[in-house]
C-alpha cells in the first residue's frame, strides 16, 4: 500500500490549530488520521509505504510504534504534486515483489477495501468544489480534474484505488498531469477499471471535515448518531433505551444556570424497542483532541479550567443526601465485578496481575492486588473523607467536555445521569473531578488514541505514554482546582486509581490497553497508601 502524504493540508482546515503540520498527523476525532488508515488496513495487508516530507520522518516514527505488527516504510521526498509523489514512489518499491498496490491520499479515512482494479468515489452526488470528480452521462463516466472542474453535482474522487503496480507504474512514468485522477482516467483509458461508490469519509477539505468528524463520533452505547447541518441538530438514537433516556432526564431536570452548560435538547421520541433524542450541535473540538493534537498555550487552558470550575462550584449550590453504606458497596461491587470480568478473558500467563503479592511496574516493585485490596477495602469503610453530593456529570472526562479556544465557550456532552445504579442528577463531585484528573494527569486519552508503548518480560511490566508538552502544566492546574474546592488531592487519587482497576473489560479490543490500564491504577493505589 502507497499512502500519499507528502502535501499540505493546514491551508484547507485553517480552524484546526494542531501542534505541528504533518498532514499525517492532523485529528479526527482522537486520533491521528494516519491511526485510523492503519487501523483499518492492518487487517489486510502488510506492507505500507508512507510518502511524507523529509521534516515530518521523525514526527511520525515517534507515534507508529504501536503499528509494529505492520512492515511500514517511511520514504520522504520534496515533491511539488501527488503525481510526482507518487512516481517517487513507485521508483523506490521493488515492483518485483507486489502485485497489486492500493493507493491512497491520507486525508481519505478508509471504510471499504478495494478490490483488484478498482477505483472508489464519494456515492453521494456533491457540487464540485477543490476536489476532482466524475459525472456519469448516458453510459460513459466524464472527468473532472481540478483544471477543468465545474459547479456541478459529480460524484467526488476519494484518492483511492487498487491498480495493478507494473501496470500503474507505465501510466505514471508517461503522466505528467499534477492530478491524481488523471492518473485514473489514463488507466481507465489503457487497462479499464471498475467504478465503485461509497461514503467518502473526508477530512482533506474544510467542507467536508466536520461531516466526516460526526460520523465518527464513538460512543459504545449508542447504536446510530446522525447529523442535520442545515437544522445544525444532532440525532442520537439507541436500543439501550434506560442509557440515552437517563442522559435526556438529566439535562431535562438540571437548573436553568446549570441546563445552558449542555446543549439544548430538541425533542426525545420513544420507540417500543429504541430511543432517539435530538439535541443542538456544537462544533467545538473536544478537550482530548486539544490535549492530544492542538496547539493551546497556557493561557487557554487557564481559561478553560475556569470554566469547569465555575461549572463545578455551580453544581456545588445544590445538594443531596446519600446512603454511606450504599456508596461503599457500590465501589466495592463495581470494583470486583470489573476485576472478574477482566480476569476471565485474561490467558492464564497474565494471572501474575492478580495472583502475585507484589508487581514490578517501571522498575519499581509494587504492592500486586492482593494487597492493596485490603487497603482500598479499608479507606472506603475507614478513612474516606465523606462524599459530596451534588449535581453530578457522572462521565466528566476530557471526551466530553467541548471547549473553543477562541471563543472560550465550553458545552458538556454525554452525562451519565445516574449514580449508585440510580437515575438522578446527583451524585460525588469527587467522582466528577476524579473523572477529569483521569484525563488530566493519567493519560487516559493517551491510551485510547493508541500513544503509548508497552513491553512485558519476566512478569514486568514496563510502559511509556507519549506524554505532550502541556501535560506538566495540566497536572499542575488540576492540583491547583482540586485544592480550590478543599479536596485531598491523595483522596481524588485514589478514586482515580480506582477508576483505572475498572476499565479494562471496557476496552476489550486491545489486551496491551487493559494491561496499562490496569498497570496505572496498581501504581496510583500504591502511591495513595505511601502517602497516607
């Protein structure tokens, strides 16, 4: 496979302010665009070129280690045209040892593989802006390059296709067109090809980013999630009927200075087997994705602190009472029914994560599970600070807190709605911030965007996560707001450690993810009990 990505995108997504300019590494959603190519590729093919500029090489072999499974080639080049791009290429693969090749610019995020000789264009018929198309007339297609393009409906050129590689490589040596589907038209033209239409999931041009960002929207407990631009309205709709009902109750039930932190909600229609609920769209990055891939200084993120604050002291006016014999049982329940999960999917060669009296993380032997067991038993039951109700987001991780830098305006999406198995709007507000230093300070958003390195030998385990420049500053500005509400920050620790012990049957699709999971919350548990 040939992965084009050699050109500049930053002058078609001026909104999007990453952290460098590497078309490669540019977000969708919480990932790099070239982690979602790979994702999906990987279950296909073994071999990738990937065509870069020579000031992006170091950048992008920083951040494909997890793709080790993959034989991936880094050629880099200064070329002026995705043709160009392109015969450097093919003059650099040995077309001795491939007899296909699928081709593909990386702005393209893929859903669908091509077969043999075939070419893939949007199945939505689209006016032509930036972008090359064709036009099916009577029973001939027309091309369109970027030359001889027209305001007319056309059905867009992905970028993509899958070409016999001696063959392609003739085309290409004899094309000297700046336009990829030229290259198409002239194969068409020589060998013939095969037209296939699909969703084009596009991120390469600021008309289609956000369409294409929506429908990657990933949420485990909802089964579809629509976009209305003209309306500017989504629609989440679910058969986990009490989940999406308790998000819509919450808002519905909050106070109004409360109610204008989420966006509004539309409508709320229930089916006999489904849900869906319409609610505003706001086209705000989430505060991962800022984290991960944008470029804030610090005194954005000064500003977007305090607006959580301010939220939290919000919620803080109102108060609930609460079980405290309840509240224990439901983090001891949650936490063994979780750690059972994850133990029965473990092979047994893993059991040393449960068995072992002591773990060596990072070169440091910990306390293992057994141990600390009785010491999270005994903090709950003995030494826990009592548990603030008030109103409660419930899932107040950086994922779902939307936040523009520029206008500094902040939108919470996707509460929980309930606490202690309960629907309702309250619940422990150390919970909530337990929730955002997750993100904040342990990387969790690291880990699910796959920015992380892990290796086990021996019984020991030892990781690294792919931490950005602003992440000491992040730690210190989420020390400072857990002390402005008067909470111990050892206290918030060890919910967040907990937090940790219980993800890993929730990311089932990938073994090294629970293992740091799992790793992290070891160690955080263990630094609460040094420092108690």
């Amino acid at each position: 496979m040939i992965l084009l990505s050699a050109g500049k995108i930053s002058n078609k997504l001026p909104h999007i302010f990453t952290q460098n300019d590497c078309p490669a590494l540019y977000p969708l959603g919480n990932k790099f665009i070239l982690f979602h190519q790979l994702d999906f590729y990987k279950k296909y093919l073994n071999d990738v070129f990937i065509l870069t500029n020579k000031r992006f090489v170091s950048k992008i072999q920083n951040e494909i280690k997890y793709f080790s499974n993959l034989n991936i080639k880094l050629l880099y080049c200064n070329t002026k045209s995705v043709n160009d791009t392109l015969k450097f290429a093919l003059k650099n693969i040995d077309l001795q040892l491939f007899n296909e090749c699928i081709v593909s610019v990386v702005t393209t995020i893929p859903n669908y593989f091509p077969k043999k000789n075939e070419v893939l264009f949007d199945k939505q018929l689209k006016t032509i802006q930036n972008w090359s198309a064709i036009k099916k007339t009577n029973d001939n297609y027309k091309y369109f390059n970027l030359d001889n393009r027209i305001p007319i409906k056309a059905n867009a050129f992905t970028g993509v296709f899958n070409f016999n590689l001696k063959k392609l490589n003739q085309i290409v040596k004899k094309n000297k067109s700046k336009d990829l589907i030229d290259i198409v038209h002239s194969y068409d033209n020589k060998y013939s090809l095969k037209i296939k239409k699909i969703d084009w999931f596009d991120v390469g041009h600021s008309a289609n980013y956000f369409n294409t960002k929506i429908k990657f929207f990933s949420s485990r407990a909802f089964n579809k999630i629509s976009f209305n631009k003209e309306k500017g309205i989504i629609e989440k709709s679910s058969k986990n009927i009490n989940k999406l009902s308790n998000e819509f109750e919450f808002i519905y039930n909050l106070p109004p200075e409360i109610k204008s932190y989420y966006p509004q909600v539309i409508s709320k229609i229930k089916f006999k087997k489904q849900i869906k609920v319409s609610m505003d769209y706001c086209p705000f990055p989430n505060v991962s994705e800022l984290q991960l891939f944008w470029k804030m200084d610090n005194s954005q993120w000064l500003a977007l602190f305090d607006s959580i604050e301010n939220y939290l002291t919000e919620c803080n006016q109102y108060k609930e009472n609460y079980n405290r014999n309840k509240y224990i049982n439901f983090h001891l329940n949650k936490l063994n029914l979780r750690l059972s999960e994850f133990k029965k999917i473990l092979k047994k060669k893993y059991y040393f994560l449960f068995d072992d009296d002591f773990i060596t993380i990072n070169n440091k032997k910990l306390f293992g599970l057994n141990k600390i067991f009785k010491y999270i038993k005994n903090t709950l039951n003995n030494n826990y600070c009592y548990p603030n109700y008030a109103i409660m987001h419930g899932d107040l991780c950086f994922n779902n807190i939307l936040y523009d830098p520029i206008t500094e305006k902040m939108k919470l999406i996707d509460p929980r709605g309930s606490f202690e198995n309960n629907s309702s709007i309250f619940g422990d507000q150390k919970y909530d911030i337990s929730k955002l230093i997750h993100s904040s300070v342990y990387g969790y958003d690291y880990l699910i965007s796959d920015l992380y390195d892990l290796e086990i030998n021996n019984k020991k385990i030892n990781y690294k996560i792919h931490f950005r420049e602003n992440h000491d500053f992040l730690i210190k500005i989420s020390n400072n707001l857990i002390k402005k509400f008067n909470y111990n920050v050892n206290e918030i620790n060890f919910f967040t450690g907990m937090l940790f012990l219980t993800m890993p049957p929730l990311h089932y699709e990938s073994l090294k993810k629970q293992i740091i999971m799992f790793s992290i919350g070891i160690e955080i548990i263990n630094d609460c009990l040094n420092n108690d």
